[in-house]
C-alpha cells in the first residue's frame, strides 16, 4: 500500500493574501481656510493629512500627530508636470518621481512613477506604478510593474440606499504586501495637483 505524505513547507506554498487597507478620503484640511485633506482608516482614527498653506510647490504628507512623513516638490524648469517624492523633509535624493502623461492619442494611462535617480538615465527606466482611469471621477488604479492592481482610487457610497457622497470624499484601497499606503496616498496628492 502505498503512503502519502505531506511536504513540511504545505503552508508556506500556498501564500494567504491580507485584506486590503480602506482609507477614507476627505479632500478638506483640518485647518480653516486651507487646502488639503484629511484620510481616516475603517474605524474612523485620523491617519494621514495635508495642509497646504500656500501654493509654493510643497507640499507634505503628515500624519495624525503632525510630523511629515513625505515631502513633495515640484519640480522646476520642466516641460510636462513632474513631481519629486522625498522621505520626510529631506532634501536629499527622492524615493519616485510621478510625471503626468502627456498623450493624444487616447492612451489610458494618467500618470507614470518611476524610480528616483539620474535624471538622464530616468527617462529610459520602466516605471514603478501607472496610474490609469479617471481621476475626477474618482475611478482610478495604480499598477505596479509586473500589471498588478496595488491601489484603486474609488468613489464613497453611503450604506443608506447607495448614494454617492460626492467627488471630496472617496475611498482609497491599499493592497499593503505591494505599496506603502502613503505612497499611495502621494500618489492620490499628486493626482489631485495633475488634474
């Protein structure tokens, strides 16, 4: 009779996907009169904010308690928008930088990130993240390099009757083993910045 044995890494062959992060989007400052926005996880606990006091090309992700945690710049001198990411407010080299497509001929892709580095060699790296979709309509994904979904950008509809809460609050759904949501979030302010 023959005996059947199970392989001691049976668990570790099947990879059990975590459920994705849902943060609620409000494209409104904590501050008064100031742009910016305000992200809460699925309990309702403050994450992340923006407060944009002035618009000199700046901006930074905070997170609840104030502290940045990513700095954004635009960059200067450059023929199509283009933005820098940096890791809190340094100065030094950027993570990404998101350039916005610029394409006549219907091409579905809205923005490309691509690693930060040389700035000659840059234009000839594939890209990080693509974001493609609408964003005024708040229906956009974020594609890693190998085409799978990291992060989608989804209008808020209320649980009563499914009415849509409109273009200023809107869901953001972060796949965490492939994107940090706050780069996701960087994405989303720059987005809004582009468009």
């Amino acid at each position: 009779m023959m005996k059947i044995q199970i392989h001691p890494n049976f668990s570790d062959e099947y990879h059990v996907e975590e459920p994705p992060e849902v943060l609620t989007v409000w494209k409104k400052s904590l501050i008064f009169n100031c742009n910016g926005f305000t992200v809460f996880d699925s309990r309702g606990n403050l994450v992340y904010r923006v407060d944009n006091y002035a618009n000199n090309g700046e901006i930074f992700l905070m997170d609840a308690a104030g502290n940045a945690i990513l700095a954004i710049r635009r960059r200067k001198l450059s023929f199509v928008d283009c933005w820098e990411v940096y890791d809190g407010e340094t100065a030094g080299n950027p993570l990404f930088v998101l350039k916005k497509n610029v394409n006549f001929l219907g091409n579905k892709c809205l923005a490309e990130a691509t690693a930060a580095g040389n700035r000659l060699t840059r234009s000839r790296l594939q890209p990080i993240y693509k974001i493609e979709g609408c964003y005024k309509r708040r229906c956009c994904g974020v594609y890693d390099r190998e085409s799978r979904l990291v992060a989608e950008i989804e209008p808020k509809v209320s649980s009563i009757k499914g009415v849509s809460l409109g273009s200023d609050i809107f869901r953001l759904v972060v796949r965490r083993e492939l994107i940090d949501s706050a780069a996701a979030m960087a994405l989303v302010i720059l987005l809004d910045q582009m468009f």
